[in-house]
C-alpha cells in the first residue's frame, strides 16, 4: 500500500489496565479501503510498570530504527486520545504535537473505543456494541457501535440509568464488570470482553479520521480534572 501515509501509532491510554507487556508504539500504513487492516513495519512494547514520560521516546527510536526511517519520515502521527490515564494521555499527545511541529507531519487523535472495537471481533454480532472506559465512582464513559463497527453514541452516563439491554457485547475491565453484575446491571445475554490495548489498532483505525492540527490535539477528557470541580466548588464558579 504505497500510497497509504506512512504512521507512527501510539497507545499509552490506559496503562493501569494492561496486565502483561503491550504494543505501545506501530509504525506502518494503515489500508484505507478493504479491510481496514495495516502493513505493520515495525512496533516496540512498553512494560505495565514502565514509567511512561520515560520510556515512550526511546520506545518511538526502537520502532523508527527497526523500520529502518527517521521520524522526519513520518507523514502522521495517530495517537489513543483517551479516555484514559491523565498523564498518560498528555504525555502521548504532546509528543505527537512535538513531532507535527517539528517534522510537519500531521496529528489523528483515534478515540480510544474505536482501536478497541477492532480488536474484539466485533463484526460477526448482530447487535450493539458497548465499550466503557473512564469509569468513576458513579458514572462511566460508554461508547456505543452498531455491528459493523461504527461508531453509534459516545456520552458520560450514570450508572444507574446505564441499559445495555441491546447489546450483544461489553468491552470493560473486570473491575468494572463486577460493579455491573454486583448491581445487577448487566444482562445475561451480553458477552464481555477485556479491553485489548494495542497501537497497531490505533495504526487501523487511524485510517478513518480527518488529521488535527497539532495547535488542536490534545486527550479526550470525559469530565473535567477534579482540581478544577473543586476550584468551582469553593469559589462558586
């Protein structure tokens, strides 16, 4: 696929989750018709442990060394945007932005729900798909696609109005799964899947989003950070 813009990929969304080494950075060409799949060039994996300001840039000089380019090379840079990790997501971001504005390649932010629907097998069931991120306390991020695989819904819901009674399948963490099935919220009929984290996703599906410009990349947040609810909450704004 030649003509296919040349990637780096990241996902370092949510690092808490992965319970074993993950591919944490692609460099490849993401198939922009067909079957949505990527010639995969290179990867480099990150360790669950791993202090993530630290070891994300040599990760990127592992992959771009073992595909044999230069990040100058690069024509974008398509990062998980969450939602996830505070840190996490900033550090990736930034380093996508400093990349676009040092080399002039371009910046996708790929929600993360839409790298983790590709990994799921999602396009076989015949209802519904939901995956929940950013869950917290009482509420949770959930992203709603159709059997294909496109994107449906994306909203902060409350737990207790939370229906997944057209679903077929739930992609969350166990944590979650046991709040669900402890509140009976979760039907029978549903199946779950663990999220499976993986930049190569990330390379997929960024072949279906529009480019950012690097001055209006940045995370996607499902709420606002709580130092600033807190700032609202003593001083009235």
């Amino acid at each position: 696929m030649p003509d296919a813009p040349l990637t780096l990929a990241i996902e370092t969304s949510n690092p808490s989750s992965a319970a074993e080494r993950w591919t944490a950075v692609a460099v490849g060409r993401a198939r922009q018709e067909g079957d949505g799949s990527a010639e995969v060039l290179a990867r480099a994996y990150l360790e669950p442990v791993s202090r993530h300001d630290d070891a994300l840039l040599p990760a990127i000089d592992r992959a771009c060394r073992a595909a044999g380019i230069a990040p100058a090379d690069l024509s974008q840079v398509a990062v998980s945007i969450g939602p996830g990790g505070f840190t996490a997501l900033r550090i990736a971001a930034t380093v996508a932005k400093m990349l676009a504005l040092a080399h002039s390649t371009e910046c996708v932010g790929v929600p993360t729900a839409q790298a983790l629907v590709r990994r799921a097998e999602t396009l076989n069931h015949d209802s519904a798909i939901a995956v929940a991120l950013g869950w917290k306390r009482d509420s949770v991020w959930i992203e709603r696609f159709d059997p294909a695989g496109r994107r449906l819904s994306a909203k902060v819901q409350q737990l207790d109005t939370l229906d997944l009674s057209t679903c077929s399948l739930l992609i969350a963490d166990d944590r979650f799964v046991a709040t669900l099935r402890s509140a009976r919220l979760l039907p029978e009929q549903v199946r779950v899947h663990p999220p499976l984290f993986d930049a190569v996703a990330v390379l997929e599906a960024s072949a279906t989003i529009h480019s950012t410009p690097p001055v209006e990349f940045g995370p996607l947040y499902p709420r606002e950070p709580e130092a600033v609810t807190k700032w609202r909450e003593l001083h009235g704004g």
